[in-house]
C-alpha cells in the first residue's frame, strides 16, 4: 500500500512537471545562458553564481520541491552570463509578496559601464515589477509606468524577448502578450549579460522576501520541420501557376504546430502570407499528433524558375521565432519537374537560425 502511494505520488509529480515543461519548453537547439530550477540546493543556501541577497527555500516553488527567494532592494541580486547579443529570452516564475512594503521586479542589462554606488548596474533597467500597490506594470521606455495587471498574490509567468539589434522588447505574461516592441531606455545594443530581481521597498539588504522559479536565458532558435506541398515528393511548383500551395508546419518534440500564430507566418523569399488567414489543424503526416496547414498563392511567394529551396519563417504564439526550409523543384508552365533537380533533403526539409552570437569578456 505505502508503495502505491509513492508511485502514485511520483506519478503525480512527474505529471505536474510535465505540464510545466510542456507549456514552457525551451527550445532544444536554443544556447541556453542560464536554466536555474533551485530543486537541488539545499534550504537557505546561497544562490550560486548570484550576487548577495537570493537564496534557495522550501517554503513556495513553481518546481519541486525546492525555489528561491530574493531578499534584497537596493542593489538587485544579479545573476552575470557571457555578454551576449540578438534575441534574448527570459523567463521566470515569480511570487512576490504581498503589500505596500513590497515591490519585485525584473532587471537586465550589461556590466560594459560598471556599477553604481548602489551596486546596480549603470548600464541596466528594470522591465517589469509589483509596486507597492500591489499591481504589475512595465515601463513604456519614457520612463513612465503602464499598468499590467493586478496582482492576486499567486505565482505568475513573465516572459521577455529581448532583440538587441532594435533595442526593444516583446513582454509575455502568462503566456499572454502584454506589448509588442517596447523601448528601452537605456542602450543595451552592446548585449545584455546579467538578470537581477529585487524585493522590498524602503531598505538595501536585507529587505522583504519575495520568491522566484525556474529561470531561463536562452537566445530564439526553434527548428521548424515543414513539409511543401504535404504527401508530394519531389516538391513541384510551377511559378506561374495560379493556384495555391499547400505548407505543412508539422510538429516535432521541439514544436507544437498548433502553437504556430497562422497570421505571422510567410512563405517564399517574397513572404507570401496565409490566403484564409487561418492555420488548418490536422495530422497531415499520419503520426498521431496535430500539424498545421497553411496555404499561399503561388504567385505571391516570390518563388522563381530554378529555386531549389523554400523557407517559411513565423513566430509562435509566445513568441519565439521559427524558419524551416524545403526543397523545391520548379517546373516550367508546360508540365513536367526540371530533369536532374533531386529533393536531396527527402520530404521533410529542415533547417534552424541561431539569432544569439555570444561575445568573450
Ligand atoms: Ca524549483
Ligand atoms: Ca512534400
Ligand atoms: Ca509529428
Ligand atoms: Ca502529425
């Protein structure tokens, strides 16, 4: 009985994991900068790798059983990575505390112009934070606050997408886009190179305690299988043809296809979009999960006479970037395939882009 109740509890704790996973995976070809889930430190520990102020507990944890708590206003606790610069991702889970003694926010920046007296870093921003009125806000890039959310006082999913090449950021709450593009004040062009968080309001270290999970740092790569003209081999496409062709984005451990935003993608180097302005969910290659079908006119995808490759680039509904490529094989308006052009890939192309290059210090 005492080993059913084990297994039982193992399998529900595997399956809670599970979900987590599933609805945050990190791309698996992504250059991950920093993936801290704390489950295996020991209460009260020290956080490795951080400045002062962030320890490990057991007490409130987004992954069992263990999370971590920052405990330090002025200066934030920073976590420092290899300057790195083109998009960078960060997730967090955070629990913040409750009340007017409490603000809890999410810095970046970069160690290029040193510290302040404080000990912040010069050269950084704080994105996102609870004030001390208990609502969530970001900052517009003028420095002025907009409002976000409410906060309930239970664990929230923040997520921020940051392009170094542009400046700005996308902000995700709860899987949920907050705002597209938003500027930052400071210039991290350079690369950004440490995540800090803070809690409390009035004092430096130590301060209130507000608790934090399962971070992330990774730069945007997911590979995307896609499969032109579905159920076809070679790819055959004739450029002048009226008529549509038919793009399967099929999903893979690395990529639900659902997840795809249909409106996002384009097809083609002249970035044809979707002709119903829809995805179509169905398993288009028989192995018993869901793809997505997309449809461009042939005409708008820009493809050419003698291209041998077609790429589709898109972004997830959460806001990763994806690109995957197939072959192609053009036929001239009379009929057959072009002789000698073979599908060297097979049906299934595939192809990734690594947007984060990381510079030495
Ligand atoms: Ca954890
Ligand atoms: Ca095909
Ligand atoms: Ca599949
Ligand atoms: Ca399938």
């Amino acid at each position: 009985m005492l080993k059913k109740n084990n297994n039982l509890l193992a399998f529900l704790v595997l399956s809670v994991f599970l979900s987590m996973f599933i609805i945050f995976v990190v791309p698996t070809e992504a250059i991950v900068l920093v993936d801290e889930n704390y489950n295996d430190l020991s209460n009260g520990q020290a956080l490795p790798g951080w400045t002062v102020g962030v320890f490990a507990q057991n007490q409130e944890f987004k992954s069992p059983s263990m999370g971590a708590k920052v405990t330090t206003n002025i200066p934030f606790a920073y976590r420092d990575f290899p300057l790195t610069q083109g998009i960078i991702i960060v997730e967090v889970w955070m629990k913040p505390k409750m009340g007017s003694d409490t603000n809890n926010g999410l810095r970046l920046g970069n160690y290029l112009t040193g510290k302040n007296d404080a000990g912040d870093y010069n050269n950084g921003r704080i994105l996102f934070w609870k004030n001390d009125q208990d609502k969530w806000w970001y900052d517009n890039g003028a420095g002025e606050p907009v409002f976000i959310a409410d906060y309930d006082g239970n664990w929230h999913h923040f997520k921020v997408v940051y392009d170094t090449s542009t400046n700005k950021h996308d902000l995700y709450m709860d899987g949920s886009l907050v705002k597209t593009d938003i500027p930052c004040p400071v210039d991290l062009s350079a690369g950004i190179s440490a995540v800090g968080l803070n809690s409390g309001r009035w004092g430096r270290y130590p301060d209130t305690t507000s608790y934090f999970d399962d971070l992330k740092v990774y730069t945007s790569e997911i590979t995307v299988v896609i499969d032109i003209k579905p159920g076809s081999d070679p790819n055959a496409i004739n450029p002048n043809s009226k008529g549509v062709t038919p793009v399967a984005i099929l999903t893979t451990p690395e990529l639900d296809a659902s997840t795809v935003d249909p409106l996002s993608v384009k097809f083609g180097p002249a970035g044809a979009t979707e002709v119903h302005k829809q995805g179509h969910i169905e398993d288009v290659d028989g192995d018993g999960d869901l793809d997505m079908v997309l449809h461009f006119k042939t005409q708008e995808t820009g493809i050419k006479v003698g291209d041998t490759e077609a790429c589709l680039t898109g972004k997830t509904v959460d806001g990763n970037d994806i690109k995957g490529c197939d072959a192609v094989v053009t036929v001239p308006s009379k009929g057959k395939p072009a002789p000698a052009k073979q599908n060297r890939l097979g049906p299934q192309g595939k192809l990734s882009t690594v947007w984060g290059k990381i510079k030495e210090r």
